[in-house]
C-alpha cells in the first residue's frame, strides 16, 4: 500500500523547482510521556500557477487543466501527508495516555495509601510535637531542679570544706593535747616515782617516830618511876628528921 501511495505522490506531486516547502512536524520525544502533537500550520495561499505560453502566443488550455489537477492533487497530497503524521501523533499520543488510564487505578490506590500515610505520619508529628512539647516542659523543669541541685551541692561543699578546715583545726588541737598529755604522763610518772619514794620516806619516818614514841614512852615512865622514888625518899626523909631533931 505504501508503495501505490509513493508511485501516486511521484506522480501527480509537485515538481521539485515548484514545491512549496511543507513545515516539518516536531517528533515526539522519547521518555515515560510522550509530547504533545505539534499543530499543522497555517496553510499558506496558493500561489497561482503560471501560465505556459506557447511560442505562436496560444494557451493551451489541456495543458492548464492537467497543470491545476496536478496542482490540486498536489495539495491533497500534503494534506493527507500531514493527516497521516496527524494519525501517528495521535497515536503516539494515546499510547501513554491509555497506559495512564490503565494505571490510574493503580496510581489512585497508591493515591489513597500515600494520603493514609501521610495522614498517620502527621498525627505521627503532631503526637511527636505534643510529646517534644512535654519534654521540653520536663527538661526545663529537670534544668531548674539540677540547677538548685548544684547550688545546694555548692554550699555543701563550702560547708564540707569548711568542716574539713574545723576538722584540721581540732586534729591540730588533738596533737597538741596528745603532746600536753604525754607531757603530763611524764610529770605524772615523775611525781608518782617522787610520790613513791615520799611514801617510803614517810613510812621509815613513821618507824622512826614509833620507835621515837617508844623511847619517849619508856623514858616518860622511868620518868614517872624516878619521880616516885624520889617522892618516897622525900617522904622518908621528913620523917626521919622530926625524929632526929627530938
């Protein structure tokens, strides 16, 4: 077929030198959709054919007739030509068309699956955002307690250092009692050896002073016995010199 429609444009087509130049269609481009058909342009007017003159100054009239058939056929030519590529980007153009119809379900399913999770992501984000919001309520909270946390941990370890500094004092003051106290031990075992050897002293001054009191005691009585006997012979002697001076 299309080699009687080639043979038939050969035929009855314009000549080379008087064909009107035919704008080309834009091909469609490759990818996923094809492009839209490009629109046929404007027809251009007709340029009137010339008139052949014969040499004698006679048109012959045959000779128009056959040349305005071949003209007209001409133009049918090109309009059909242009019909066809029509044809070819109607059906380069429904091909991806009925290839969306056919997957519209499809695309409308995910559609529907895509709206469904973006609708659980958002009450996702918004759960997200009330849940941030919490957070961060609690984490200012949780700021302010570590911050009084940490002033109160402040003046413990002032107070700790303070306590350290009071300890160190009364560690100074334990060794300075332990040194007195040492000092004291060492009087004390002094004064006790001295107290020891007092009270020996004492008990040999005591021996003495008994055996003292015993020469005492012995010499008060033979005291006594000699003042006896010296009253008795008093007592005789009175008698005795009565006696003598009758």
């Amino acid at each position: 077929m299309s080699s009687g429609w080639t043979s038939f444009r050969n035929r009855f087509g314009k000549k080379p030198d008087e064909a009107e130049s035919v704008p080309l269609l834009p091909q469609p481009q490759s990818g996923g959709a094809a492009a839209a058909p490009a629109l046929p342009a404007p027809a251009t007017p007709e340029k009137p054919e010339p008139i052949i003159v014969r040499p004698n100054g006679m048109l012959d009239s045959v000779g128009q007739k056959n040349e305005l058939i071949r003209v007209r056929f001409a133009n049918m030519i090109d309009r059909l030509e242009e019909l066809r590529s029509l044809k070819e980007d109607f059906a380069l153009l429904n091909e991806p068309v009925t290839e969306l119809i056919r997957s519209y379900p499809q695309l409308q399913s995910r559609l529907l699956e895509t709206e469904a999770v973006l609708k659980q992501e958002t009450e996702t984000a918004q759960s997200l955002r009330r849940e941030l919001g919490d957070l961060g309520s609690l984490h200012a909270r949780t700021v302010d307690d570590l911050n009084a946390a940490v002033s109160q941990l402040r003046k413990a370890e002032s107070k700790i250092r303070e306590q350290d500094s009071f300890i160190e004092d009364l560690r100074l003051n334990v060794k300075d009692k332990e040194a007195i106290v040492a000092d004291l031990e060492n009087q004390l075992a002094i004064e006790t050896e001295r107290a020891r050897n007092i009270t020996e002293e004492n008990q040999a001054l005591r021996l003495e002073a008994q055996e003292a009191d015993q020469t005492v005691a012995r010499a008060e009585r033979e005291l006594i016995e000699t003042r006896e006997r010296n009253g008795l012979l008093d007592h005789k002697s009175v008698i005795v010199r009565p006696q003598a001076m009758v």
